[in-house]
C-alpha cells in the first residue's frame, strides 16, 4: 500500500484525524497544540491524531495529499478541513463546531 493510499484509507476510516506533530497529550509544536486544544473546545475527545514525526513517508505524503504545506492538518468525514489558522477561524465563527456536529461518532 503506499502512502497515499494509507493516508486515504486513514481519513476515511476514521470521522475525525488529525494529523500533528507529537500527540494531544503532548503536542511538539505551538500549531499542533493548538489545533488540538480548538478540537477539545469542540467537545471532539475521540479523534485520531497521526504523529507525522514518527514517519517521514507520512510527513511529506500529508502534505502531497491535501496539497497544503503545512502540519497540521484536520480532516473531518474524509474532507480536508484545514491547519490551526483555518481551524481558529472557523472556531470563532462557530463553522468548527457546526461541521464537527455533523462527524459520524466513533464506534
């Protein structure tokens, strides 16, 4: 499988991802703690967080598959959602919390 493929398969399995440097418990840069403490404001405990230090096939394929250079990046029912910029936007706006409603539940 390549990674492409495993990041598709990743992003549509799962109704919440969030791929990050570190983890939610302890997050490796400002931008990842912050899409990670905007998830919790949500209300949204149960997401996947993929730590892209762990693998650099999946850092750089992230980022090819989305088109978007940066990390992090949200995906939410297999849609690309966005960073922490976008995500702090929406937050704000209320467009987060409406989209993150609409997410199937994790079985």
């Amino acid at each position: 499988m390549s990674v492409q493929e495993k990041i598709k398969s990743t992003v549509t399995a799962n109704p919440v991802v969030l791929y990050m440097k570190g983890s939610p418990q302890m997050p490796m840069c400002g931008f990842s703690a912050t899409a990670t403490q905007i998830l919790h404001l949500c209300g949204v405990e149960n997401f996947l967080s993929v730590d892209v230090l762990q693998d650099p096939e999946v850092r750089q394929g992230i980022k090819e598959y989305a088109k978007w250079p940066t990390i992090p990046q949200l995906y939410v029912n297999g849609e690309f959602v966005g960073g922490s910029d976008i995500m702090r936007e929406m937050y704000q706006s209320g467009e987060l919390q409406k989209l993150l409603e609409g997410a199937k539940k994790p079985s």
